[in-house]
C-alpha cells in the first residue's frame, strides 16, 4: 500500500487487510475458478478488499501453492471489461502504467490521452519505477519508443516528465518565480510566435509549490490565467499536455475528478480511462478525488458509476470508489476549503472578453453595399456573399452598410434580406443587422407575445446583461413598441418572478467592489431564505424581499464574495441550495443570476449545448446567444464549451445543423478549438 507523507493523512480507498493470510487467499482464489464457471463474486470482494502489496504477496503464493501464473488465471476465467479491471488491480502501479503506455503507443495510431494523463499526473519516484517497469516487462526503453512514436513539442515535453526530476517542494525562490512570470509571459503573450521551449523548461522541471506561485503571480500580473495563456499560444496535444501538466500541478485529484466525469457522461463510457483512473488512484488520493467530484459535478462518484456501468464491473468499481457520498450541494469540510480558495483565486482574475465577430480591416461601406445589392437581384439570391459579409462585419460596420445601401439604392436593406431569405438563416442574418439593444429588445418582446410566455428567454437576457445594455434595451423597447419594458413584463408576469424581472430590468446593479461587512449580512439572509441557517431574524415575505435584493442589485465583484463566504459558514453551495430548495420560475432566475456571477462565458456555453442536444434542436436560443455573444465574449465562451464537453463548439454546430444556416453559425463562432 502506497504511504502517505509524513504527517499526511492516508486519502486512499482502499487499506490493507487486518489479519492478512496470503495462502488462505490464495486458496480462496483457487476455490473460486476451479471447475466449471467462476464465483465472480468471491473473486472481485477478496481483490478489492486487499492493498496492491498484499495482492502481489497473493500471487506469490498462488504460484508457490499451484505452480501457476494467477494472472493468467484469472484472464482465462473472467471477459471483457471485468477482467480488465481485476487484472489492473493484480499489477503493481508501476507495470499497470507501464502496460497502458505499451497499449498507447501499439500499432497503429497512439492514445495521445493516455500518455499525458500518465506523464502529466505521476511523481518523480513514479516515473522512475515506471520506466524500470517497462525495460523490465518489455526489454524496451520506454525513451525511445516515446520518441518513436510522437513528435514536435508534444515529444519534447513528454521527454522531459519522462526525466522525473522536477524539483522537490521545498525549493522555491521568489525572485525566480517573478523571473518565470516574466520569462513566461515574454515567450507567449508578448512574442510574435511562441517560445515554447521556456514553456517546456519551466512547466517540465519546476517544482510544484513553485509553479503555484509562479501561476498566483502570473494572474496578478497579466491579468489571466496560465491556462488562457497556453489555449491562445499553443495548439493540439502540445496545448492538451501542458494544460494537463498545469491542473496536476493545482490539484492532481481535481484533475483526476475532470477525467472521471467526462469519461462517464454522454452517451458510451471510455472504459479504458475509468478502469485506469480508478486502479491507479485507489491507494492515493480517492477520497479526495471523491470530494472533488461532488464538489464539481453536484453529484457523488459513487451514482455517477453506479448510473454509468453494469454487473460485475460495476460491483468492482464502487468497492474502489470506497462508499457514496452526503446528498449534493453540501461540502465535506475539506471539499469546502477547495471551492474557497477556488473563489479566492477567481476574485483576483480580470479575464479578458473576447468576441469572434472584430470591424473589418480595409472596411468599405460602398463597396459591402453594392455586393449585398448584386447577391439580392434578379433571380435567386447569393446567400454566400450575404453571409460572408453580414458575419464578418462588425455591428457598427452594418450600421454603416444600412444606411449606405438606402443612400445608394432608396430601399430598406432589412426589407430586402426579408423578401429575399427565410427560415433560420433570415433570423440569424437579420438580427445581427440589428443594434443589440434592438435586438435583445425584440427577443423580450417575443418572449412574451401570444400564448403563453418564454421565461428561458426573459431569464437568459435580463439576468446576464450590464447596467448599461439593460439601460440601452429599455430605450430601444419603448422606441420600438409604445410601451415600456416595465409595462410589459408587470403584465405578462406575476409574483415573486415578475418582481426578480422588473428589479433586473431597471438597470441598477450597483457597480463597485466588495464590502466584506455587508457580505456577512447578505450570507445570513441567505442562509435563512435557504432554510439553513441556525437561527431566523426576521419573517419570510421581508426575507425573500431582501434576497431578491442581494441577487438583483449587489455588484458582481460583490455577490461572489457573498456566495464564498456562504461556503465557508454553511458547508454548502448557493447555486446548489437554490436549486434544492426553491422551484419554478423563481429557482431559475435566481439559478441563472448565480451563475451569471459565477461565470458568464459558463453560463452561456451551457446554454449553447442544452439548445444542441439530444433529438432536434433549439435554433432560437441558438440564434439569439451567437448573435447577442459575438462580439462579447463568444471566444470566451468557446473556451468554456470545450473543457467542459470535451468538443467544440465548432464541431457541436457542424454535427447539429446545416445548409446556409450552419455557414453563418460557424462564421460567427470564429473557428474550430
């Protein structure tokens, strides 16, 4: 069983077995696959329920007692993914890494996520038993056939973990980490290219303590994130790796609880992966990578699998998993202390919005407009050119063209896109020709004509927009309409809900800073709305009145104070408590608020994916973010769908619509990640 640190508490799963008898066990083995057919379940319960060390010490005496390999036993009496997984748990850690490496490398193409979840994840002393292991297993050297079978920087980086000689914890220098940031920052950010040797130098041999502080400066200084570093300069398993690197570097087991998630979630399970994960980290870090897990994913490990798998396996799984976890959106206290510091870090981040959609350089309004003239006259229409120039045009820059074309022509350009396009492309193409105040005033006014209302859509605007764009709505809607937005929703709303909308729509969210000593009341009122709170100060209607307050007006900067601190007084999560809790359309415009302040690009990104999954798909939730984002934080956005889906953006809009409607959506998202 792997020890831990000295001083360290023991965070693996599963522990040596009291009063341990390896030839009684291995009897019990031998029991288990004689004659016809195999107890399953005696094998997986003993197997599970021994540390690594002593199933090596099994083995030993299953060929001293029966002269054979218990390995090979069990490959020849158990299948498919089952075997796999008892068969990983009988290797030592070492020839089980050096196995999956063979496996990733062998025939034809190679697992590139298999090496850098290995190569990024392991300790120095790992490393080492690892390339032992393989010259010892394959009488290869495990240098040389990385070498073999990768190439560029993606080699050059895997080289050097290969190494295992980052340094150790204790050496850390301030005046070197200010050196890295610089050295960093010049070899990316403030290069024409990138060098990604310094890159490679620093992330390869550093020591972890560190690179954390290297990474805490770099926010500081630059303003972002390592990570929105590496995505902008670097590119394919090169960028893959080095973001590997740096997650182990801030938390191995959150890393490991990414990995997990995504190979269970969506249809099919990446088997390959959760077996690996979940042999490999069993007598290391599970208990803390099950915290994460739940932490992250509002769920337990522990459901997650017992969901996701089947039979066997899955009774294997969830003995390694080490038991279920307490109902979501409450911590366990050192799961708490993660989400703080994680709120503490992203108090200190500026990062930076980034559109898809810039203004044209060499723009010509004459020109754009002529063109647009010629795709809409005669017979048939030029939809490639209309697209063409509609997306990669900044809305200002349409503006111009508007007003060009009916100087030149005396026609309506919106008219004539109308009479000459339809479907979902008219949508798109006319509502990026539209101011976004127009435009997000004409979606509200939508939302609530006719039958019934479309609270998503009254949510997803009123709750994500600044002061100033609420401020710009309400103008455009009174222009556009005769009546205010007010108005509008007072009478097509009611309760509760309608008053978090009117109170949004006023465009008074106070814009400063934090005040530590206001956040402490606002927690309180919340943890009291939330019925989690010791004691109660006042009654429900003044309660619910002030929470609608804190959530409708408080600064952002403001608001993530409060929801960090609520963490740290009440062991649970806002968003998840709200979601418990309260329901309807009140749950989701609190829901939406919350996660507007935790992070807006997330916000939107998840949106984007629940409008393309699953059968047929939501084209004007679709339409209104791309258009409404493009020139916000559409980049941003991207970024966020694929660490979270695991694909693109680009890649979820090709595989989800078609035809001309789909040229114009990948031309607003800008290009594939």
């Amino acid at each position: 069983m792997a020890k831990p640190a000295q001083g360290a508490r023991y965070r693996g799963s599963i522990r040596d077995f009291p009063d341990f008898d390896p030839n009684q066990d291995a009897e019990a083995l031998y029991t288990a696959m004689k004659g016809f057919g195999s107890d399953k379940e005696a094998i997986l319960e003993l197997i599970t329920s021994r540390s690594n060390r002593q199933r090596q010490e099994i083995s030993q005496s299953y060929k001293s007692l029966y002269g054979k390999d218990l390995i090979a036993a069990l490959k020849y009496e158990l299948t498919g993914k089952f075997e796999r997984l008892i068969v990983g748990l009988m290797r030592p850690l070492a020839y089980c890494d050096a196995k999956e490496i063979k496996d990733a490398i062998a025939g034809v193409g190679t697992d590139e996520k298999c090496l850098i979840e290995i190569l990024a994840s392991r300790t120095n002393e790992q490393i080492h038993q690892l390339v032992e292991a393989y010259k010892e297993a394959y009488e290869r050297d495990l240098e040389a056939d990385i070498l073999g079978d990768t190439s560029g920087h993606f080699q050059k980086m895997l080289v050097v973990l290969l190494q295992g000689t980052r340094e150790n914890d204790d050496v850390v220098s301030e005046d070197l980490v200010q050196q890295d940031v610089q050295d960093l920052y010049q070899a990316g950010e403030l290069k024409w290219g990138t060098d990604e040797a310094q890159f490679i130098y620093i992330l390869g041999n550093r020591s972890k303590q560190h690179l954390r502080l290297v990474f805490d400066e770099y926010l500081k200084t630059t303003g972002k994130p390592i990570e929105a570093s590496i995505r902008g300069e670097l590119s394919g398993d090169f960028e893959k790796l080095m973001l590997a690197v740096v997650k182990c570097i801030r938390s191995t087991p959150e890393y490991f609880a990414e990995r997990l998630f995504k190979a269970m979630k969506g249809l099919g399970t990446r088997d390959n992966t959760l077996i690996r994960i979940m042999v490999s980290r069993s007598e290391l870090d599970m208990l803390d990578i099950r915290e994460i897990f739940r932490t992250k994913y509002e769920k337990s490990l522990y459901s997650m699998i017992k969901n996701d798998t089947s039979g066997d396996y899955k009774k294997t799984l969830l003995k390694l998993c080490g038991g279920d976890d307490d109902a979501a959106g409450q911590f366990f206290p050192e799961a708490a202390q993660v989400a703080y510091q994680m709120w503490e870090l992203s108090a200190v981040a500026r990062v930076e919005l980034k559109g898809t959609v810039r203004p044209a350089v060499a723009f010509n309004p004459d020109e754009d407009a002529k063109a647009l003239r010629k795709a809409m006259k005669g017979i048939g229409t030029d939809e490639g050119t209309i697209i063409d120039i509609v997306t990669h045009r900044s809305n200002a820059q349409r503006q111009q063209i508007r007003q060009t074309f009916k100087s030149h022509f005396g026609r309506d350009l919106m008219a004539d896109l109308k009479s000459e396009i339809s479907g979902d492309l008219a949508r798109l193409i006319l509502g990026l020709m539209m101011t976004p105040a127009h435009y997000d005033a004409k979606q509200l006014k939508k939302a609530m004509e006719g039958a019934g209302t479309d609270e998503k859509a009254l949510i997803e605007i009123l709750a994500t927009r600044t002061n100033e764009e609420i401020q710009a709505i309400n103008k455009a809607y009174k222009e556009d309409y005769h009546k205010s937005l007010e108005d509008a929703l007072s009478s097509d709303t009611s309760g509760h809900f309608k008053r978090i909308l009117v109170s949004l729509a006023t465009g008074n969210r106070e814009e400063g800073g934090e005040d530590r000593d206001q956040a402490q009341e606002d927690v309180q009122v919340a943890a009291e709305i939330l019925e989690i709170a010791d004691t109660s100060s006042g009654d429900k209607a003044s309660l619910e009145t002030r929470f609608m307050t804190i959530l409708c007006t408080r600064s952002y900067p403001h608001l993530r104070r409060v929801f960090q601190e609520f963490i740290k007084k009440t062991n649970y999560d806002v968003e998840h408590t709200i979601k418990k809790e309260m329901s309807g359309d009140v749950r989701d415009a609190f829901v939406a608020i919350v996660q507007s302040v935790k992070n807006k690009p997330l916000f939107f990104a998840d949106k984007l994916y629940k409008s393309m999954k699953g059968a047929g798909t939501d084209e004007k939730t679709l339409t209104r973010i791309m258009v409404s984002r493009s020139e916000v934080d559409l980049l941003n956005i991207r970024r966020e769908f694929i660490e979270k889906y695991d694909k693109s953006l680009h890649q979820a809009i090709e595989g989800d619509t078609s035809g001309d409607f789909m040229k114009a959506l990948l031309a607003l998202c800008g290009g594939e990640d």
